[in-house]
C-alpha cells in the first residue's frame, strides 16, 4: 500500500486572532520546503508532489488565501507580507509599506516570527529549499540583473534565453549557482554582504550560514517547478545535505 502524506495544522496567536501553518510530510522531516505567501498554491502542489516522490516535509502558511497576512490588535487592522519579517528592519519596513507601523504591530509580529522559526526549529536545518511563484509580470530573473531594480542584491546571475524569465532558482550559495548554471537553469546568486535586509527567509538564513535555495516559478508552471525542486533535491543528496 503506497505511503500517504500526512497533514497537521498548527497553530499561532496573532493579534485577536490565529493563524496557521499546516505541516505536509511523508517519511523524514529533511528537507523542509517553506511556502509562506498563501497564494502562491502551484508552489504548494509542486512541493507536494516532490514528497510524495521522495518524502521530506512542506510547511505552508495558511491564513485567507492571500498573499499578505492581515490581523487585528487593540481594535486596529495591519498587513503585513510574511517574507518580510524576520529581522526588526524588515517588520518596520513591511508595516509601513503594506499598512500602517505601530511597537504594538512590531512586537506582534516579532513575536509570530520567532515561534515559526523555534516550532519547526528552522534554525537548526541543514538546508532549506523555499517555495514561490511569481504572478506580477514583473519580479523575474532579469530583475536581479546589474540593470535591474533588485541587481545590487546579486553577485551573479545566469539567464538562459530559452528559459521563462518567471522560473528562477534564488540561492545564498556559490556551490548551488554553479550547479544550476551548469544545468542552464535560470539562477542568482545572493550577494549575501550587501544584499538589503528586507527581513526574508533568504536573509535569515545566510547570515546563519543555512544553504538556502528559493524555487521561485511562474504561477500555473507546475511541470517546471516540478522538473526544478527534482533538481533541488538533487544537489542537496549530492553535498548530503537533503
């Protein structure tokens, strides 16, 4: 009988209300996948997929379907965007920009960052592999060129013209970029010295020195994301890490 993949909810006091993450896995707990933008759902059936082929574990946020997280405090609504919160800088910066900043808010959601983390005890994996998709038309490999808006977070990219610009690995490795360069894959490096602290998981985890790799894909691409978390896993077995 073929093994099913086990699904839990845990979870998270935030503000006057909770949210969730619901916990995916089949066998072992490695490697983590993390899918925090609710709507980023071909993302999701792509890290399913991949487990069910190889196990390990998915854990997506799940709060309204949407891609910010909204909740009330002392009678007042925030927004914020979940892949921005995991230093000081990039709650302040996620409040202003998606509602409105108060100490109250930031410390909400401080406090929410840090029980994510320690739940899933995320600071201690030796690898994690990020889940998302891109819808905006805009944000894509080419944006992470030295002409882009976002090149001065980079310290190399590589784009293969006959790829999707939308489908893009994102990694805080050099060992990871050369691999998937060499597979002509679309990829950036982070320059993780000069790169913004805008308070995401690829932040986070580099300056923690955990190999982090974004499998970032155009939304409704799901045979691609598939074909790229496949070759994910792979460089992981490789340096046995995943």
């Amino acid at each position: 009988m073929e093994a099913e993949i086990s699904q839990t909810r845990i979870p998270f006091k935030l503000g006057d209300g909770e949210i969730h993450a619901v916990v995916h896995q089949l066998g072992s707990t490695r490697p983590t996948m993390l899918n925090v933008h609710d709507d980023e759902d071909t993302s999701v059936a792509a890290g399913l997929a991949n487990i069910k082929e190889f196990g390990g574990r998915v854990i997506e946020l799940a709060h309204s379907g949407a891609r910010l997280i909204t909740f009330t405090l002392a009678g007042a609504e925030y927004s914020f965007d979940p892949n921005r919160i995991f230093s000081d800088a990039g709650i302040t910066e996620t409040l202003k920009k998606k509602s409105v900043y108060s100490p109250a808010a930031h410390a909400e959601i401080k406090k929410f960052a840090r029980a994510y983390l320690e739940k899933f005890a995320l600071d201690r994996e030796p690898a994690i592999i990020a889940l998302h998709n891109t819808s905006d038309g805009i944000f894509s490999v080419e944006s992470f060129a030295p002409q882009g808006y976002l090149g001065s977070n980079s310290t190399a990219v590589h784009i293969n013209p006959k790829r999707n610009i939308f489908d893009f690995y994102y990694v805080t490795e050099k060992r990871f970029f050369d691999f998937f360069k060499q597979r002509d894959f679309n990829v950036v490096l982070q320059d993780n010295e000069a790169v913004t602290d805008d308070g995401s998981l690829s932040v986070h985890f580099a300056r923690l020195g955990i190999p982090y790799i974004n499998v970032e894909a155009e939304m409704g691409r799901l045979p691609e994301q598939i074909e790229m978390l496949k070759a994910a896993r792979e460089i992981l077995r490789e340096i046995e890490l995943g």
